[in-house]
C-alpha cells in the first residue's frame, strides 16, 4: 500500500516558469558564445553553464518542493548539491555541442542520448537525496517514459538552440516561443518522473533531521535561481547592445574611412580621380607596358574660354559646365582608360592606345564632344579644348616627364589657336621649361625690387589738361628686361602671387599719388586695376583702407577699376563690396565695359563712378559702323546713369574727335600720352600743359 501524495498549485506553476525562463536563458547564452571572441567564450560558457544548471536544477527542485506527502520532508546537501552539479555538467555540455560551426543530425542524437540521461540523472539523484526509508520504489513503464521525454526534450533542445543562436530580426520573439516549448517540455519529463514514484505507507525521510527543511528551501531556490538567472539575462542584453553599439560604431567608422578614401582620392565636383590618384594609375600604366608591348597615351586638356564663362555666368554655372565636360570625356574612352580633373579647368586622360593614330582619333572625338554645346541655367554655353599628346614610351622615362610633356603639347596647341590637338616634340620643352622659369623668377620678383610701376595719363576728351594717371606694373627682369604684363599676370593670377604683388602695386601707387598732391597736383586721380582674384578677397576693403591711411591719401584720389565680368560674376557680393568702398570716397570704374553680359539691372545698383570702354570697340571704330553703334550706345547708358565715360586705346585724331563728339568726358591712348615711369610722368605734363 503506498502513501497518498499532493501537489502545491503554487509551487507547480513556479517551476513552469521556472523551466521557461531557464529555457529562455539557454537561448541567449548559446547566442552570446557565438558572437563572442574566442578569448571570451570560454567565460560565457562557463556562466552560462552555471546560469543554465542552476536554472534547471532550480525547476526541479521547486517541483519537488511542491510535492507533498503525509510525513515531513527534507533534503540531504551533499546529494543536492551532487544534482546540482549534474545540472551544470549537462548545461555546459549542451551549450557546447550549440556552439559549433555546424550540428549534423547524427551529433543531434548522440548529444541528445548523452544530455537526456543526465537531465534525468539529476532528478533521480535529486529525489534520493530525500534518502526515504524503506526506499523509493519507481513504476517501470512511467520511469522509462520519463527518459525518453528527457532525451527527447534534449534533442528538441540542441536542434532550436542552434537553429536560434544568432542575433537577427525577430529572433527574440522566436526565443521566447521556443523557451515555452522546451519549459513543457522539462516540466513534462519532471513530473513524469515524479508520477513514477511509489512510496510505500510507513515510508519516513532521513533527510529531515540531518538535512534541510524544505519550508525555507522553496523560499531561497526560488529566490537564488530567478536572480542568478535575471543577472545572466541582464549581463547577456547589455552585453549585446555593447556589441551592436560597437558594431555600429565600427561600421560607421569603415563607412568614414571609406568615404575619406575617395575624397582624398577623387574630384568633389566632377567625382572623377584627382591628381593623387592619377600619378597612381598613370604609374602602374607605365609598369604594365614596360612588361608588355602596350603604348601609352596621356593626355592634357585644357579648355577653350571657360574663364570667360565663369566670369560671366558665375562660378555655379561654370561648375555645372565642368561636370557635363566629365561626362563626355568618361563617355568617349574605355572603362579601363583613366579620365582626372588635376584642377580648375585641367583634364588629364591616360589610355592604353597601341598607335599614336589611335590617340589621334580619340583626341579628334574628344575635341567634337567637348566643342558640342552645353544647356546650364538656360544659358547655351559653348567651349573648346586645346589637347596635348605625349606617348609612352617615346616621350618621357617617368611618369612625371610624360605629364610635363603632355602639358607642354597642351600650350602648344593653344598657341596655335586652340581646339586642336598636338603631339609632343621635344623642341616644346623649351617653352615649357622657359615658363617655369619665368614663375620661378616672379615669385623672388617682389622680394629684390623688380616690379615697377608706369603711369599712363587721362586726359579730359579732346586734348586735356590732364586729369590723373593709371598705374600699370611693368617687371624690370635683370636678364630679360622690362617685361609686359600680357607675360606674367596671368602666371601670377594662376599661382595666387596676384594678391601680394595687388597689395604692392596698390601702396606703390598711393604712395606716388601722396607725392603728386604734395606737389601741388591736387586735382590728379591714380587709378588702379584690380584683378577677379583680388576683388574677391576677404580683406581687400581692410587693405584699402590701411593703404589710404598709411599714405595720409584722401579716398577720392583713388580710382579702383575693375572689370564688367569681374563685377558680374556674384553681383550681391560685389555690390556690398563696391558700397564699401564707395561709402569710403574711393572712386569706381567699371574697365572693359561692352565686353561682358551686364544686366542693366544689377548695373544701375552698382556704385560706380565711370564706365570705361574696351579699346576693342575703339580700334575699328571709325571703320565699323557696328562699333561705333555700341560706342554711342555705352555713351547715352552711361549719361542715363550718371557716370563718366572714358574711352582708352586712342591711337588716331580720328578717333578722338569721332570719340569727343559721342560726348566721352575723357580719354586715354597711344595718341595722347604712353606709359611712362613716375619721374617722366611731370615733365610729360608740363610739355602737354605748354601754350
């Protein structure tokens, strides 16, 4: 006859809980060792062991506590502590077997034919350590069932332990389902293995003196377990959002470093290579026809007017005609051929070209292409391309002579008159090289003296008295001799030396003009050119007036001319510019006018003195009545606003009378007066002023 037995209601659905959420770590720690680093696995196996053990021992064990029995219960220590340890024995080894790269079903079943008795293992060694006398006696048939379910459960287990242990959408709410899965699963084998016990009437437990009672046992298991297990989920979730926080992190970074790859690497405007990248690629080109019998040709393009372009549309509109150049030029060559913007208005192509007829032909199509029209802000724009060739090999032994020589063919064809192609010569290289001398020499030019200021008189139309003088540089080289303008200016806008030697020419001639009041001529005016690169600095006006008062200068004796497309190019910008100055008393003439695309809007806003005719319409003047319409044209527009009109390039009586008679209030000319040195400039005067 065996003895009754109950359940805690209580206790039952504890353990429940118990075995999901134990199930529900096993999931996590098995995710958590597959994501670590080998160094650190080994620690998260070994808690999530412990956590796992304790965790399914603990649902055991309170499953035993809420079974009851006529007599009072208790446990012996030394063999619960024995089940607990058989527990974590089996938890570390199932997390293990999880964590390898792949799990065949054949490790499935031997993993589950290890775990499963070991499960089982525990709760018998769990329910002797009530050491009942007589002993407990096990129906066989309900044993049996109880490992079966134990295997099984094992098995099932491992299967969705591996399947769920990497991180992913979802993968949480695919936990949480498989933990109640596997919880029923324990619970079921468990109280199979309870049912399966018989004890018989008389039955009393020798554990209860000498072990543990198990009415603050329930209270410390439950307790122990759900914090052990709490603390194991809590380190694993802070422990992943570290890990996909760094993660992130370093994928931002690669992002960064990648994207700071191409930029250190690529054009920001046309995304084509820039010139760092072009010695690489070029480079590597020259190896491989080394080795090989390829020919190489680079080429140097530089086009046609678009400095007139930007001066007169604005740099957005030069940028988006820059772009649309890139596209074409991309569109003409090979996906393996190299097409980089060095700079500015600079193109350099490297293409692997088996005969210089080859190269010929792409140069002819490249020149067809570019010359094409290009629609931006509702402007038709139209350049050309000037194209130097030098081939590899022939034209050089390193990357950096095929470059040079490239270039050198490239001034060669704008010298001939542009939108054409030319082959480098060797005979090229002498002016190449004479251009680089001449920089070298202009950046020690302001340095040593060699820069000089001519003064060329202004006189009131027809024939005088003079009025005042413009300032035109001259560079007195020691071996070349006096130099014009039309030579180094340019050089010197495209360096930036054009800042330091507009600040000298600026003090020069303020300084001169402090000498000339001083004198006595006080109704002199000095003008002064400013170029696109000066005007656009962000101290020209402070330069200006530290000029005007270091000289002791009255502003209105200055005169600062400017260009129309100069002017036009950001028109908000130049008129706060412009009403600076004017607000100053410096005098502003509008140089070159006719030349540009002025919007008589934005022109009458200006704060302009004078409007001074380009010698380009002076020239013919007489001869083409074209010119002379936009002549009298620029007249009455200039009377409209109230400005002066000043005609410079007069060369011939006839032209300073057709002039005069248009209504211009002054004139300057080969005719009237030259550039003269500052100390000629007086006695010119004076013979000028003679009855």
């Amino acid at each position: 006859m065996m003895m009754p037995s109950s359940y805690s209601p209580l206790l039952v659905v504890c353990s429940f809980l118990v075995a999901i959420l134990a199930s529900y770590t096993a999931l996590e720690m098995a995710g958590r060792i597959t994501a670590a680093q080998p160094s650190v696995a080994k620690a998260w196996l070994l808690g999530g062991a412990c956590a796992m053990g304790v965790g399914i021992w603990s649902m055991h064990f309170v499953g035993m506590l809420a079974f009851r029995l006529p007599v009072p219960i208790g446990y012996d220590l030394t063999i619960t502590l024995l089940s607990l340890g058989i527990a974590i024995a089996s938890s570390a080894f199932a997390l293990w077997l999880v964590c390898q790269e792949e799990l065949p079903l054949r490790r499935v079943v031997g993993g589950a034919l290890l775990m499963g008795p070991g499960i089982a293992g525990m709760h018998y060694t769990g329910m002797a350590a009530m050491r009942m006398t007589p002993g407990i006696k096990y129906d066989p048939l309900l044993f049996s069932l109880s490992i079966v379910i134990a295997v099984v459960a094992s098995g099932a287990a491992l299967w969705i332990a591996f399947q769920l242990r990497q991180h992913g959408t979802r993968v949480r709410a695919r936990r949480a389902g498989a933990a109640v899965v596997m919880g029923v699963a324990i619970v079921g084998m468990h109280y199979t293995g309870m049912a399966a016990a018989r004890f018989p009437m008389g039955s009393s437990c020798a554990a209860m003196h000498s072990g543990a009672s198990s009415n603050w046992m329930a209270m410390v298991i439950v307790i122990a377990t759900l914090a052990v297990l709490a603390i194991a989920l809590i380190i694993s979730v802070l422990d992943l959002r570290l890990e996909l926080r760094t993660a992130a992190l370093s994928s931002s970074l690669a992002e960064a470093n990648q994207e700071l790859t191409y930029l250190a690497l690529h054009d920001s405007l046309t995304k084509l290579p820039n010139r760092l990248l072009l010695e690489d690629r070029l480079h590597q080109s020259i190896l491989g026809a080394g080795r090989g019998a390829s020919r190489i040709a680079v080429m140097f393009l530089d086009l046609d007017g678009f400095k007139g372009v930007n001066d007169a549309f604005g740099h957005h509109v030069g940028d988006n005609l820059l772009v649309e150049i890139a596209v074409r030029i991309k569109a003409c060559v090979r996906s393996e051929d190299t097409v980089a913007r060095i700079g500015g208005d600079e193109f350099v192509l490297v293409a692997n070209i088996s005969e210089p007829t080859g190269a010929a032909a792409l140069a002819d199509k490249l020149l067809r292409v570019i010359r094409e029209p290009v629609e931006s802000d509702g402007h038709e724009l139209q350049v050309s391309a000037s194209i130097g060739i030098a081939m590899y090999p022939g034209d050089g032994e390193t990357q950096h002579d095929v470059l040079t020589n490239a270039d050198a063919a490239m001034y060669h064809a704008k010298a001939q008159g542009r939108d054409v192609y030319c082959f480098f010569e060797n005979s090229m290289n002498v002016n190449a090289h004479d251009q680089l001398q001449l920089l070298q020499d202009l950046r020690h030019a302001l340095a040593q003296g060699e820069l000089v200021l001519h003064y060329q008189p202004k006189f009131q139309a027809p024939a005088g008295p003079v009025l005042g003088a413009e300032a035109l540089l001259r560079w007195n080289h020691p071996t070349r001799g006096l130099i014009s303008p039309d030579r180094f200016i340019p050089l010197a806008e495209k360096t930036g030396l054009i800042i330091p030697i507009g600040e000298w020419v600026l003090d020069e001639a303020c300084r001169q003009m402090r000498e000339w009041v001083d004198a006595g001529h006080d109704e002199w005016t000095i003008a002064v050119n400013l170029s696109p690169l000066q005007f656009s600095h962000d101290r020209l006006v402070r330069m200006v007036t530290e000029t005007l008062l270091r000289h002791g200068l009255e502003p209105h004796y200055l005169t600062l001319e400017i260009t129309e497309s100069t002017a036009m190019r950001d028109v908000e910008s130049s008129l706060a510019i412009l009403s600076e100055l004017h607000a100053m008393g410096v005098r502003i003439s509008i140089d070159d006018f006719g030349t540009g695309y002025s919007s008589l809007l934005y022109l009458k806003r200006l704060p302009a003195t004078e409007l001074k005719i380009d010698r380009g319409f002076i020239r013919d003047l007489t001869h083409d009545t074209e010119d002379a319409a936009i002549v009298s044209a620029i007249v009455a527009l200039g009377r409209s606003l109230k400005l002066g009109i000043v005609a410079e390039g007069v060369e011939t009586s006839e032209q300073q009378e057709f002039l005069t008679k248009l209504g211009c209030d002054s004139l300057q000319g080969y005719l009237l007066g030259r550039p003269v040195p500052a100390e000629k400039f007086v006695e010119a005067d004076k013979l000028l002023s003679r009855p």
